[in-house]
C-alpha cells in the first residue's frame, strides 16, 4: 500500500467520525430546542449545539478536500 492510499483511508475514517458526531449533536441540538420551552438560555445553547456542529462538520469536510487534493498532487 502507498502511503497516499494509508492517508487517505485515515482521513476517511475520521471524516466518517465526525460526520456521525455532528448528526448526533444536530440532533441533539434539535432535542434540546424542542424541549427548552421558551427558556432563552435553554434556546441559546441549543442554538450553538446546532451551530457548532454544523460548523465542525464544514470544517471536516473541506480538511478532506486539501488533503485529497495535497495527496493527489504529490503522491
């Protein structure tokens, strides 16, 4: 195996990771605002749960495409 393709796999798997991590916050988030109850510093953290995880998800996602792209390039 090349170290390209070990790479790869690795980024893979943790893209897999965090992308199942962020579905679970967002649902959790959505748990959250639902139950809060009109409580605002209820329906803030939910609020950022939500954000949060989309956030972290977007940041997972583009992290694998410089990485494909960096290993497409010089591997």
């Amino acid at each position: 195996a090349e170290p390209g393709d070990i790479i790869e796999t690795i980024v893979r798997v943790m893209l897999f990771v965090i992308g199942a991590i962020s579905v679970i916050m967002i649902i959790v988030g959505g748990i959250r605002y639902t139950i809060s109850q009109g409580d605002s510093g209820k329906l803030t953290t939910a609020k950022h749960t939500i954000m949060y995880s989309i956030v972290g998800l977007l940041v997972a996602i583009f992290a694998y495409a410089i990485v494909s792209f960096i290993v497409d390039r010089f591997v």
